[in-house]
C-alpha cells in the first residue's frame, strides 16, 4: 500500500472522512467529514477566523449565501468563461481537460483548434482509444429554484466563495466603517463540476474555501501581494507543516483564471509531488468594475486625503478548508517503531488529549479518571475517553488519531493526585499532579 491509500484506510476507519452515500455504492468525488474530521475542521476555522479577521482591525467578516442572483455569475465572467476545453475517450467514456492531456495545446485555444492539434498529432487517450471532438465545459453548477415548476428560475451553486465579498462590498465598508485599504473574509462552501477529481478528498465537486479579499490602491497591489504571501505561508507553518515541503510558484498564461492577473500558488510536497493548495491572486478591478457594470452601481472610491479616484483593485488569499485537511495529514502521517504515528500539531490534533482508567473493573479508579476527564472538558479541551483493551493498545489507538497526551490514572493516583502523562512524539513518561494538568495539555 502507498501512503495515499494508508492514510484513506486511516480516515475511514478512524473516522476523519468517509467516501460519500457509501451505502448507494458512493457518490463520485464527494466525501462525508466523520467525528473525527470535523474537529480538525473546526479547528482550522477558528484558526483561520482569529488570525486573519479577528486579530485584524483592518478587515471585516461575511457570510454570504450560495445560490446568489444569477447576474452575479454572469458579471464575474464565470458563465462565460470558467470553462474548460474537455475530451472524451470514446470508449472508456472518460473525461479529460484538454490542457492536461496534450502538452501541445496552448493559452486560449478553442475546441476547433484543439480538434485540428489532436488530428494533426494522431494524439489517442492514455487508454490508447480515440478521443471524441473536444468542447467547452462550463464548471459552474446549475441549480433550479422555485416553488412551482413554470417559475422556477436557473441559479448557480457559487463557483468560489468571494462573490458576496464583491457584490456586498459597499455595504461592508459603509456599514463597518472601513477606509480602504481594508479586507473582507469568509468561509464556506463552493462547487464546481470539476472533470478531473481525486486523489481521494484532493479535488471535489463540493469543498469549502477561507478566502481573504483585500481592497486596495491600484498603487499598492504589489505590497498587498507580498504581503498575503508571507503572512499566509507562516500561517501554515504555524499549523506544524513542514517548511521544506512548501513553495510558490507563479501560474503559467495557460493557467490562470480569466480574473487573475498574477497567480502565485502554495504548493505542498506530496509523495507523488508537488501540488497547490493555496492561491494569492491580484484580480486587478476585474471583480468590481464588471459589478458596476452589470448592475450599474459606481463603485468609485475617492481616497480622502490625495482625492485620487479609482475602482478598488483586489489582492486575494484563498484557502481550500479540506485540501488544508488533506496536506496537514500527509504532512503528519508517520510509521514509525511498529507505529502508526499522525504528528499533527496538538492546535490541530482532534482530541487534545485522552484519559485512560489503568483497568476498567475497579471502580474507585474510574470514578477518579471519570473526574479527571470532566474537569479537562470543562476548561474547554477535547478529550478521548479510553478503557478498552490494554495501555499499549491504547497508546497505538490515539497515536493513530494524533492525539498528543495519554493521561493514566493508576492506584497512585488515589494516593498522591498525580498521574502519568505519555508524550505522543517522544513517548516518554512523566508524573504529573492532576491540579497542573489542564495547563500542560492545553501548552
Ligand atoms: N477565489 C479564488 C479561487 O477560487 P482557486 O485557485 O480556484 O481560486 C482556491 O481556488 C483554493 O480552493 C485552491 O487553492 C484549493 O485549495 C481550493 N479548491 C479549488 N478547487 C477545489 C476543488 N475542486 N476541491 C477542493 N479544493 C478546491
């Protein structure tokens, strides 16, 4: 087994991530988060919230809706142009992007052109069959709203999350008092009917992105660039990931979105190599002069002090939330001495830390464990609960889940109020007084 599949086997029997609708013989490309996953989850949205919206004065939150007014889509040029050029292999049935396929096609080409490549080139699907005539493939996905069937009207499910940023940014900045340069952020969900999915929860059709929408001087669009590089990269360190495991690199003509002007992605060093999970984007005023347009709003800023007047330009921090996921998992799994170890960083890790009775069956023992396990909750810590088996097998059950401290509580414990605390990297034991316990694991 390679590690991609390790760590699948790992998230669904530990309960991170399930393959969606698994009883229905599964739903392509969506995946269910478990008990588990949905703390690392939680964790990395409060993360995310605190560093980059509540501990900045200069930038204000939003939640916007999924299925918007349809002219939205239209004025961010996504119903016309986030589109793909696809092929099909004629008899596997599979999709392709064309881009990804053929070396050979270049920025822009249409699927005429990408037709004449293909014939010119004799070029077949990697199963080695013919490929069907290519086409464009809109990634927006289509929804019907409405209560009665003749009324009901064509929406889209949001294709990236910072949309509502854009159309609502008047309000914001009127309503929170903001002067630019100042930011909007949010998380949430966004879709996309992606034709290539995978590695298992990498890429899917639904996933949830935190994106930074920094409003700026056209004058300062390469301060706030380099300034979203840096700030955003320490922050994924700061999460535990390995330095040397991360770079930027610029996207090519060929890849970037049409609203983008300079690209640069966070890049993670998978096993099988290196791939994006990060983009900081300058949108130039692509996002808010299309809006004035479409719906006739000026959105002419007036700076107060030079009185230069100017549509806002973008510099963008987007995040996909379970690609996130994906890299800290990778970046953590570890064999190691007949273990399976997940060393994520104990602000991450799903359980803060778990208490174990020594034995199950006396009872003075586990009231005690009973009470220390209370009293860590009730300071605000996730804690696992554990009487099964042996401590060894215990030990290897909260490795597995990444759970930094294993707290035991034994007959000495009833004596002194001490108990052992076993360190989940190092392994090694230490004696610990109950009353300092809640310091140490929250450290
Ligand atoms: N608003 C800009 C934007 O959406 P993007 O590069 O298309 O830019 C940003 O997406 C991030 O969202 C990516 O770096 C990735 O982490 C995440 N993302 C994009 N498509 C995804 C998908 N199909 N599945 C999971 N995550 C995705």
């Amino acid at each position: 087994m390679d590690t991609l599949q390790k760590i699948t086997a790992l998230c669904k029997r530990r309960g991170f991530v399930f393959p969606s609708s698994e009883i229905y013989g599964g739903w392509e490309a969506a995946y269910d988060f478990g008990s588990l996953g949905v703390e690392v989850l939680n964790k990395l949205r409060r993360l995310w919230w605190s560093e980059f919206v509540r501990k900045r004065s200069d930038v204000a939150g939003l939640d916007g809706a999924i299925i918007s007014h349809p002219r939205v889509w239209e004025a961010s040029g996504h119903t016309e142009l986030f589109a793909d050029v696809m092929v099909e292999d004629t008899v596997t049935n599979r999709r392709y992007r064309a881009d990804h396929l053929i070396d050979l096609i270049e920025d822009g080409m249409k699927p005429e052109e990408v037709d004449e490549v293909i014939k010119k080139n004799n070029i077949k699907s990697p199963d080695g069959y013919p490929l069907s005539k290519a086409r464009y493939f809109n990634q927006l996905v289509e929804v019907q709203v409405g209560t009665l069937e003749d009324s009901k009207s064509k929406a889209y499910l949001r294709g990236e999350t910072c949309q509502p940023i854009f159309y609502n940014y008047a309000l914001v900045k009127d309503s929170m008092r903001m002067k630019i340069p100042f930011g909007i952020a949010q998380i949430g969900k966004a879709f996309r009917n992606e034709i290539k999915v995978g590695p298992f929860f990498f890429r899917t059709r639904e996933f949830e992105q935190m994106e930074l929408e920094m409003f700026i001087s056209p004058k300062d669009s390469q301060k706030y660039f380099d300034e979203l590089k840096s700030i955003s990269k320490l922050w994924v360190e700061s999460l535990g990931v390995n330095p040397e495991k991360l770079r930027f690199r610029e996207q090519s003509p060929k890849e970037k979105a049409h609203y983008n002007k300079i690209a640069h992605d966070l890049e993670y060093e998978f096993p099988y190599g290196w791939k994006e999970f990060q983009g900081i984007h300058y949108r130039t005023d692509w996002d808010l002069k299309r809006h004035g347009e479409y719906s006739n709003t000026d959105f002419t800023y007036t700076d107060e002090e030079t009185g230069e007047k100017f549509i806002p330009h973008i510099a963008e921090y987007s995040i996909g939330l379970s690609r996130l996921l994906y890299v800290l998992l990778f970046d953590a799994y570890t064999e190691e001495e007949g273990r399976v170890v997940l060393k994520l960083d104990p602000k991450v890790a799903p359980y803060d830390a778990a208490v174990f009775p020594l034995v199950k069956n006396k009872e003075d023992l586990v009231v005690k464990a009973r009470d220390v396990y209370q009293n860590l909750i009730n300071t605000g810590l996730n804690v696992a609960w554990d009487d099964r088996g042996n401590i060894g097998k215990r030990y290897y059950s909260q490795d597995e889940i990444g759970t930094p401290k294993c707290i035991t509580i034994d007959y000495d414990t009833l004596k002194d109020d001490t108990v052992t605390v076993r360190d989940r990297d190092t392994m090694k034991q230490e004696r610990v007084k109950i009353s300092d316990l809640s310091r140490m694991v929250k450290l």
